[in-house]
C-alpha cells in the first residue's frame, strides 16, 4: 500500500515519529517511566502503551552510549587502562 503522508513524514503503523520520541525520551529522563504516559496524554493528548516510554528511552540512551565510545574521526576512543580520554 502506498502511504504519501507516511513516507513524507518518515513514520510507519504502530511506530513513533522522532519528535514524538524526543517527547517520550526527555519526559522519560525527567520522570518515572509509569508517569511518562500520563505526562503524554496531559501535554499532547497521547496515550501510550506502559512498556513504550521505558523502551524508547533506554534504546536512545543505549544509541547515545555507543555515540561516545566512538570519537569524532570514527575511531574507537579509550586508551587500554586509561580511566579518562581527552579529545
């Protein structure tokens, strides 16, 4: 099926846009996941599923982990036994 608004919009049934992951993520690091659709519903009219802020959230947070191990020129960062690397 060919879904214009869809493809334009970069969202797919059942799935999340990124601004609507960016809402759930920063309610999601400022509050309890149980509150995160509370806070959705209050703000922006939202319902979401229980599991769906704490998902999001820690895969974005995990995203972001992996972002730091790897430094700006692509490498690996970290010295074998450093405790702290300077860029």
């Amino acid at each position: 099926m060919h879904r214009p608004f869809a493809r334009v919009a970069d969202i797919r049934c059942r799935g999340y846009s990124l601004p609507l992951q960016q809402a759930i993520t920063d309610f999601g690091a400022d509050n309890a996941f149980g509150r995160v659709g509370a806070k959705l519903k209050e703000h922006y009219g939202i319902a979401l599923p229980l599991g769906a802020a704490a998902t999001i959230t820690e895969r974005h947070a995990h995203a972001l982990s992996d972002a730091d191990s790897i430094g700006p020129a692509g490498r690996q960062c970290g010295l074998s036994g450093a405790s702290l690397s300077i860029y």
